[in-house]
C-alpha cells in the first residue's frame, strides 16, 4: 500500500495554516505545559462519521460496574480524523471493539481524553476509572493498549504498537480480550503482527499524523464521557 | 482523461524498494528538520562567578528544566570561555586533524553549549565525520550487540537464539517482549542461552523501567539501556520524568553494581508531536549533555526506533552520524543505532551502516537482529541473521573488526541444543512448565518462530509471574543448572553475579571476556592518532575474519 500524498498534503497544509494563525496572533504560549494548541479548529461535540454517533455527555466519572470495561479515544478520533493509517473507518474500529467486548458479556463506556495523547497513560487513566479496572486506549491511527488499574503506566496486559498491522480482526479481538480480562480470565493474549518494513514506509507519515493529533491536546480539560451509537 | 505516455525506465524506477520507503520534505516549524534549522538557537555564553548565566540567547532565568541541567552538570565552566571563542571551523577541523589528541578534543567539547556542538557538526561532512570517529570513540577495540526476540516469546528458542549470537561473537544482547508479561522468561533465557554461547556474555531486558531495574538486581540481567532521555521539556513531562529523576535511576543502577547507559535518538520529539520546531539534531545534542550529566557512562543513539523520521528528510542519515560523533566527544560509550528498520532499499540499508562499521564504534549495532527480522520485536533491525554472510564478507573485503566471526554450522546446532537444553532443566527444577525433548529438537534447527510450534501461553504467563513473586535470582538459576549437570553454565551466571560486587564493568564501554577480564576505555582506551596508531587487527583475529567457510580454498582446486 502507498502513501496517500493526498492526505499527506493536507496535514501539512492544515497545520501550517494553524501555524500562521498562532503567530499572526502573536500567540506566543509557553509550549511546554499549557499547550492547548490554537492551531486546529474547535471540534464539535457531537460528530457522526459514516455509521456512528458520538456525543459528549460531560466529564467522565469512575465507574462502579464490574461488568464495564473503558475505553479512551483522542480528540481527533473520528472527528479531525475519520480512519486508521491504513484507512480503517473508525466507525468499524468501534463497532468491533464492541462487538468483541459483547461476546464476553462485558459492555464498554467511550471517553474522550483530552490531557495527553500518549496511548498508554490514555489506556491507564481508562483503566483507573474503569468498574473492572481493565481499560484501552486507541489513537487515531490505530495504535492501541489493554490496561489494568494497578499496573505501571508504562506497563500494560497487551500493546499493539505497529498501527498499519493492526486490522479489523485485532480490533474484535482487542474487545475480546479486554473482556475476558475483566471477568478475571487469563486469555491467550492476541497473536502479534509484525511487520518489519512498517516503519520504512509508515512512521514519516505516523510523526506527521501525531503531530496533528497532539495539536488536539488540552491538558486542563477533563475527559468526557461519550454516548455511541451506531446507525 | 487520457494517461500520458509513460517512459518505460521511469516505470521500472517506480518499481524498485526504494520507492517503498516514505520520504518527506522539510517542516521547519514543527522540526521535520534534520540539522542546522533556522530556527535553532545561537551559540553565546555567559557566566558569572562559576555560574552559566546565559546559554545559547536564553538567560538562566528562561531555562528549561533540560537547559538547567545541562548548564549546571555538563559544561566545564573552568573551560567554557576559552573553548566558547573557537570558532566552529576550527573545532571541527581539530576533531580530523590527526595531530590534535582525542584529550584535546574532549576539553573543548565538554565545555561548549549544545547550540555550539550541533554547530560543529554542520561544519563536517560524513568522511570527515568518520575519521572523526575513529579518533574520538573511546574504546579501542570495537563490539557488536544483537537483539534476541521471538514473535512468540518462545523461551527455549530464546535460549538458542541467545547462544548463536553470542557464539557469533555479540558481546551485548538485548531482548525484548510481544507480550509484557513474558519479561521474565525473556531475561532468563538470554541469561541461560548467552552464557552457553560465551561465558561473560552481558544481557538486558528491554523494558518497563522499574521492572528493568528490579530483573537487574535479581541477576537476571546484567546491564540496562532503555533508559530515554528527550531533548524538549513537553516529551520528557509526558513520560512522567525529569532529568533529576532519571540521573537519580541511573544511580539506583549504579549502587547495584549493574552496567547502564541511556538512549535518545533525533527525530523523537518530532515523532511525538513536541519539537518546538527546533532541529533533530539540536534536541539529540541536550539529550547527550543530559546524559553527561547525569553521570552516565553511556548513550544509545542514532536515532534508534524513529530512524523512519530523520531517514526521510534531507540530510538525515548525515544528522545520524552526527549524534554517534557528539556522543563519543563527550567520553561516553556509544551504541551506535543501526538496529531498526528504515528502508525497502538494500543499497540504503548498507550505506546507513558505513559510517559507524568503517571507522568502528564501541556497539556498531545496538543491535542487529539475530533472528530472522520477522521474529524482530523491535520492529525489525536494519541488519538481521539472514544477511549475516554479507556482514562476514564485508569485514573481510574491506579487513574491518565488525566483531563477529565465521561459524561452522555443527558447531552453532551444538551452542543451540545446549542451551535448549538447558532451559529446558531450569524449568524443570524451578517447577515452570515442562519444556519437551520435541521442543527442544525444534529449537535447535529453526530458523525463526515460524518453524517451531506454539506453547501454552497462559500456563507460562502464570509461571513466569511466579518467577517474579517467588524471587528467582542469578543465584537460583546458576543452582538449578548446576544440579541438573550443567556445571560450567552455572559458573558462568555466578561469574557475572561476581561483576556486580567488584564493579569493573561499570567503567566507560564495558564488556566482560571470559576469563572474567573487563575490557573498558581505562584498560583499552582509544589511541588512535593517523595511520600505524590505533586499533591494529591481530593476525589472529584476521585469520579468522578471512576463514568465511564458503569461500574456495586454493588447495582444494
């Protein structure tokens, strides 16, 4: 698969022009704790991308269900961005988590999180706030964690770091896992996919799309619940 | 729309590897930006009584945590003011010119400012960096490390993977997981397998930090080196660290007697969306005066994992050089990268490797993947096994110390089997799940993962969670190895244990011979000053460099 310099183009274009606003306005914040970045636009609160709805309900609160697993997705998920580096809808991203976590008996509570856009302190703060104490936590592009509440946060149960292999099979089994966790099981974790020559062709294009994403950050914003729904 | 007529050459250049790998254009402002960008600082200095007041056009008021440290810990006030006034011409042209000892020129280095280094080496091309090289590693005599991964977490075949490569001549192994909770096993079997394929064989763990340091105390592991340090305060913040934190780590190794360095790379501020558009090369030059100042002996860089971002830009393979070179001016060890995949293109993946394998660094390789790369739980090293007779007849064209050895295949199914078997009597003695006499056959003729069948993940999970709350240490395993009759290996584990209380190895670029010797920059330090000083390959060790098994021997034709 190539690199879409469509959408590579774009990025590029989107930033820089958040980039000239910030200096036309001489906004010259200090970059290295407040860094709610004026360069991207306000996101909506409530986004529908092909097949799914998402609305924010409100700060996200711990949770006291057993049966509940959390997951955290950033500020870009399936708004500023709609698929995956390998152009996997996010939509279908969610709709397999779910299913995967629903075969378990397990259902799962979507927060958006706003201070940091480092997946595993994403998937450990889902975790701490989670009835089960088993979060996860997906970036735009599709990398991803399975968390438990008492582990380090640098720590987890699973890591799936390589984006591009990360299909629509993993996403189900990801959901899968992740509730079988919580019911207090001991799965077999998801097989790895590995691939070496994902860094050549991807991790240029993986800094680009970070950088946007990181754009999206509010360190003093409380994460929101997320009602979901699928149409 | 009609296509145009296309050029059948240019048709088959679009097909060749090369077209495979992303490249992208310069981005100044968020510092897709490999050296010399015009928004890095300029070099000045200031101090006051034996204070720096001012660095780089920032006063100390202005200072970064990262900019702090590096003013109070990694500059020789006493010798800023004179170093500060050479120009950036004459400092580089002192780093190739032969006359100039590497003392001198750590002097100068270890006084200037990190805008002032970077500077430096934009003045120098990539020959005159590697002469540069030659002179400024500090260890003499160059090594090699290689990872050791199985996309299974495979133990047994860990062990066997750990033994070829150590029999191959790596001196450092390095190992890492798919599945976290793996960890454990992993430790153990590059423990039990490196010691098999070379007594005196450094391993590590590449992990979680605190349980790096906890696997090291035990004596699962000898030394650590993913301990990563950023150049801009946003990424450091984000890992939940400060400088303070990690020199205070660096000293929790040191008290324990455990070899450690620290990793740092250009393009990771980038990669992770916190450059403040200051050049890759800038930020990797703090991250190595954070590393001098922490007292650290040593640094992993060359980009490493975000090899994809500075190879994609212009100049970015030159900036690479750059920070190995940075690294070994300020008196530390270097492990110089080469260890992740960057390129489809055999051309582009030899030619990144040239700089650091010509003139020779302390680890050429941090490291080179001694599996097949799909096995690679790095996410693929530039080099791995299966271009392991290119690397042999590279050291041999050119008559270069690479650090490995031609080896027979009898001789590396018998390193292999041992160390199966091995692992496969520590497990039974410490209660694990049973490693089979199958398994062990398995393991000692794959050549990947691939070839072998699978374990029962959970009952090894929950095993090696005990491994972990039961305590095991070196002391266990050596006990076990050597009631189950494998007498020399447990030697070998107790013979590393002992490093740990003499503390040799702590020394600048060690590694451990296997008569216990240390060999370190104090006991081997680099001499080199022009030709007939230096390194001199011993006829010993060029007969066995030109003794590649395949080649045809005049007395057979």
């Amino acid at each position: 698969m190539k690199i879409n310099p469509e959408l590579l183009e774009k990025i590029v274009r989107e930033v820089l022009a958040g980039m000239e606003t910030e200096i036309e306005t001489g906004g010259k914040s200090e970059p290295s704790l407040s860094n709610s970045s004026p360069s991207n636009p306000p996101l909506p609160a409530s986004e529908t991308v092909a097949g799914v709805q998402m609305t924010e309900k409100g700060p996200a609160a711990r949770g006291t269900d057993p049966k509940e697993i959390v997951l955290a997705v950033s500020p870009a998920f399936a708004t500023a961005f709609k698929t995956t580096i390998v152009d996997i809808p996010h939509s279908s991203v969610l709709r397999q988590v779910f299913a995967g976590a629903e075969e378990e008996g397990i259902h799962i509570r979507v927060i958006r999180v706003y201070h940091t856009a480092d997946v595993a302190f994403m998937a450990h703060h889902a975790a701490r706030i989670s009835g089960s104490g088993i979060g996860i936590g997906i970036l735009s592009r599709g990398t991803s964690v399975i968390h438990q509440r008492d582990l380090n946060p640098l720590s987890n149960l699973e890591l799936f770091p390589q984006s591009p292999v990360i299909d629509l099979p993993t996403f189900r089994a990801i959901g899968k896992n992740a509730a079988k966790y919580a019911k207090g099981e001991s799965p077999t974790p998801v097989p790895t996919n590995n691939d070496p020559m994902a860094r050549p062709r991807y991790q240029g294009l993986a800094a680009l799309l970070h950088n946007k994403e990181a754009g999206f950050q509010d360190r003093s914003k409380a994460s929101q619940e997320l009602s979901v729904s699928f149409e | 729309m009609a296509d145009a007529k296309r050029s059948k050459r240019f048709e088959i250049l679009e097909k060749r590897p090369v077209h495979l790998d992303g490249f992208i254009g310069e981005w100044i402002e968020v510092g897709l930006y490999a050296m010399g960008s015009p928004q890095d600082p300029k070099p000045s200095i200031k101090i006051e009584g034996d204070k720096i007041v001012e660095m780089d056009g920032k006063s100390r008021g202005e200072f970064t945590m990262i900019e702090q440290f590096v003013a109070d810990y990694a500059i020789n006030v006493k010798n800023a003011r004179e170093a500060m006034a050479k120009s950036e011409t004459e400092i580089a042209r002192m780093l190739v010119d032969i006359n100039v000892s590497r003392e001198e020129c750590i002097k100068v280095f270890t006084a200037l400012t990190p805008s002032k280094i970077a500077r430096v080496m934009e003045e120098m091309n990539v020959v005159e960096m590697m002469m540069a090289m030659q002179k400024m590693r500090c260890r003499q005599t160059p090594a090699n490390q290689a990872h050791v991964t199985s996309a299974k977490d495979h133990p047994v075949m860990l062990a066997a993977d750990a033994a070829e490569a150590t029999f191959r001549g790596f001196k450092e192994i390095e190992t890492t997981v798919g599945v976290v909770r793996y960890a454990p096993f992993n430790a153990l079997a590059l423990l039990v397998g490196g010691q098999v394929g070379r007594r005196g064989t450094l391993s590590q763990d590449a992990l979680e930090e605190a349980f790096e340091l906890q696997v090291g105390m035990r004596g699962l592991t000898s030394y650590a080196e993913t301990v990563s340090v950023y150049g801009t305060e946003r990424v450091f913040v984000d890992g939940d660290d400060t400088p303070w934190s990690k020199a205070f780590l660096a000293s929790a190794y040191a008290s324990r007697g455990l070899k450690m360095r620290f990793t740092s790379g250009t393009g990771s501020e980038v990669q992770m969306g916190a450059a403040e558009g200051k050049s890759m090369l800038y930020l990797e030059t703090l991250c190595v005066m954070v590393t001098k100042g922490a007292g650290v002996q040593g640094l992993q860089n060359g980009s490493i994992s975000c090899i994809g971002v500075p190879a994609a830009v212009p100049s970015g393979l030159r900036a690479v050089t750059a920070e190995n070179l940075i690294t070994m001016c300020l008196d530390l060890e270097v492990a110089s990268g080469n260890d992740q995949t960057f390129s489809h293109s055999d051309q582009r993946r030899t030619a990144r490797t040239m700089p650091q394998f010509l003139p020779g660094t302390d680890w050429i390789f941090s490291g080179y993947s001694s599996t097949p790369n799909y096995d690679n739980m790095f996410a693929g090293s530039n080099w791995d096994i299966s271009d392991v007779d290119d690397y042999l007849a590279l050291q041999r064209d050119f008559k270069v110390d690479g650090g490995l050895r031609p080896v027979k295949e009898e001789d590396v199914v018998a390193v292999r089997n041992k160390a199966a078997r091995a692992m496969q009597a520590v497990f039974a003695e410490l209660g694990f799940p049973p490693i089979t006499d199958e398994e062990v056959e398995a393991c000692t003729y794959a050549n990947g993962s691939k070839d072998i069948g699978d374990r029962n993940i959970p009952e090894d999970l929950k095993a090696a969670e005990r491994l972990m709350k039961d305590a095991v240490t070196g002391v266990d395993v050596a006990k076990a190895l050597a009631k189950r009759g494998f007498r020399d290996v447990a030697e070998s584990i107790i013979l590393m244990m002992r490093q740990r209380v003499a503390g040799d190895y702590l020394q600048t670029s060690a590694w451990v011979g296997s008569d216990g010797t240390v060999y370190s920059a104090v006991n081997d330090p680099n001499t080199y000053m022009g030709p007939g000083t230096g390194y001199k390959m011993s006829e010993e060790r060029w007969e066995e460099i030109k003794a590649i098994p395949w080649a045809i021997r005049a007395e057979d034709v």
